[in-house]
C-alpha cells in the first residue's frame, strides 16, 4: 500500500498567503495619466514710437589742423616748442638766425634818413622856386625841374620805407610763432639746419573741438534730415559703454565721384573725462531721419520659425488653451530687446514669448501673462 503524506493545516495556510502575495505582486495593466500642459508665457505687442537710424563709421580730427613753416630762408638757431607741449596763440617756436636780416633792416633805415633828408631839401627848394615863379624871376623850365626834383626825392623816401617794411617783415618772419593755442603733434627739422621758406617745420593741431566725419550711401542720404546743429551718437570701440552727442556741422551736396558717397561732417566739444583723439575709429549713428511713426514690437523669444525658415509667432487663444502658429512680417531692432513687426499680429492678441520653442499644434497650454 502507498503511505499518503498528509500536511498540516498550518503549513496550508502558509503556501496559500505565498502564492496570494506573489500573484499580487506582479504588474498589472499601467492606468493613463492625463498629459500635464505646458506652462508658457504670453504678451501683448507693445506700441513703441519708432524712427529709423542709421550708422557709419567715422574718424576724427581736430578742427584745426596746421601745418607750419618760415616765410623766409634761414639757419636753425633755437627750437623752443616740442611735440605734445601746449602752446598758446603767439608762443614762440622756432628761432631762425637773423643776422642778416637785421643788417639789412639797420642799412635800409640809414638809407631811408638821407633819402629823407634830400626829400626835405627838394622841397624846400621847389617852395622858393613857386615864389621866384610867381615874380617871374626864373622861368617856367626852373620852375618844372624843382617841381620835378622834390617830387622825385618823396617817391624815393616812399620805396625806402615800403622796402624798410619788408625787410622788418622779414626779421619778423625769422620767428615762427603758434597761430592759435593747441598742441604741438610733430617736428620735422632738427636745430641748426639750413630750413629753406615754405619747408614744413613743425605741425600742431587744436582739439579742444573735434570733428567726426563719416560717407553715407546715396539710398540713404535722401531719408536724412540734413540740418544745421542736427544731432548724432558717438560711440567708439576704445571707450566701450560710452557715448557723445556731436552736432552736424557740413555736409557735401556732391558724391564722391570713387565711392559714390557723401560726407558728413559733425562736431564735438572734447569730453573732460574721457581722451578723443584725431585718428581714432568711431561709429555715429543718425537720429535726424524720417518723421517717427508708432509700430507694434515683440520680443525677440517670441520669433520661431516655420519649415521653410519664415518669422513666425505663436498667438494663444485663452478660450481653447491652444496656440496656433502664425506668420509674421519683421522689420527692425528696437532698443536692443525688441523686433519691430509691420504686420502678422494685433495689439490685442496674446503672443507667446516664453516657450514658445517648445509648442506643437493642438498642445493644451497653460498660460501667464506677463
């Protein structure tokens, strides 16, 4: 006879909880959570009042810039002025040797006093010869010959002092003196060299006012309002973060017959504390263009772009808690952080402008407006 084995109840009881845990613990069917919907960031365009301008680059100068020399030939004696020294209007620079041109002012002032002594002479004797006319003591030819002399001797004293004055001129002249205040920006001879008259000895310039010039091409020139006193932005590369306001001083009505373009020429106080020199690099921007017109500008999160590459916004519909993409027309920056767009959009409607990266057709959305 087989033994049957029999088990007893406590030991059932534990196989049957075993296999109720083990069938619990297997994964059932995943219960579907809704999607959460995307939390975005919505805008309505805003009215900014907007006027085109336009930027060059430009370089400075000073407004006056010379370049000097002696009017006469001479030896280098003494150079007082050097480069970068501040002179005034007067202040002496340069001294040629005068030696020679105070001999000749010293001969012709000798030749001048007995010039002038024979003059007095000629015409005294033409007063006594007009008295001896009038009673007919001596004839008409006398008369003539002593009218004639003292006519001669006062033309002769008038040449001696026309040539005393060029020659006193020139002893001047030998003295090369700064035409206004300013700053000395080079020197060209050295001391005791023989410098020949009109050779270029030394330059200087004046910065206490600038000039800014820059070319504007001729498809803008006819949307700038050219006026007298009409302002500008400086900005340059060497002081960045700041700015100058310069005035428009000329301009030139004529193209430049290489570049095809025009000149402008603005002017500027040098600032006390900052250092604008001539040669440097600079960018003005024009504000005196067209009348503003007010326009509707986005911020630049708020742009996407479809398949083919086109601008295009995200408008939010609150009633349906969706968006619908939709194309727009761009023109311009606006204060560094916003678009300008001529049309796509209403000043009423909802724009996305944070996440709007993230949107897909039909996405419920949950939006602030910010």
């Amino acid at each position: 006879m087989k033994r049957v084995t029999s088990y007893p109840p406590l030991l059932c009881i534990v196989t049957i909880l075993a296999l109720l845990n083990a069938c619990a613990g297997q994964p059932g069917p995943e219960t579907e959570q809704p999607p959460q919907a995307l939390r975005i960031g919505v805008s309505r365009p805003l009215l900014v009042t907007d006027a085109k301008s336009y930027s060059y680059p430009a370089t400075l100068r000073a407004v006056r810039q010379t370049d000097l020399s002696f009017r006469v030939t001479g030896t280098l004696e003494q150079i007082i002025a050097h480069p970068g020294d501040m002179v005034s209007k007067g202040d002496l620079l340069m001294q040629l040797d005068k030696r020679d041109y105070q001999s000749a002012v010293a001969a012709l002032q000798a030749e001048l006093e007995g010039a002038i002594a024979r003059a007095d002479k000629a015409s005294a004797d033409f007063t006594r010869a007009e008295q001896l006319y009038a009673k007919e003591i001596i004839s008409r030819a006398d008369y003539d010959m002593q009218k004639s002399a003292a006519h001669s001797a006062a033309a002769t004293v008038e040449h001696i002092q026309a040539r005393l004055r060029q020659s006193t001129d020139q002893l001047h002249d030998t003295s090369l003196r700064a035409p206004y205040q300013g700053t000395i920006t080079a020197r060209l001879t050295e001391n005791h060299q023989m410098v020949r008259a009109g050779q270029v000895v030394m330059r200087m310039h004046d910065i206490a006012t600038l000039e800014a010039v820059c070319h504007v091409a001729e498809n803008h020139i006819a949307n700038l309002l050219l006026d007298k006193g009409a302002k500008a932005s400086l900005s340059l590369q060497a002081l960045p973060g700041k700015t100058f306001e310069a005035t428009l001083e000329e301009w030139s009505t004529a193209a430049d017959p290489k570049s095809g373009t025009y000149q402008l020429t603005f002017r500027l106080p040098a600032p006390e504390h900052a250092i604008l020199l001539p040669g440097m690099s600079a960018e003005l921007t024009l504000k005196n263009t067209q009348p503003a017109e007010n326009v509707l500008a986005l911020p630049l999160s708020a742009l996407t772009a479809d398949d083919d590459g086109s601008a295009t916004v995200w408008v939010y519909d609150p009633s349906t808690r969706q968006a619908r993409q939709q194309s727009v027309t761009t023109s311009r920056m606006h204060d560094q952080q916003f678009i300008i767009v001529t049309s796509g959009v209403e000043k009423n409607q909802l724009v996305v402008t944070k996440g709007a990266s993230f949107i897909l057709e039909g996405m419920e959305l949950e939006a602030e407006e910010l």
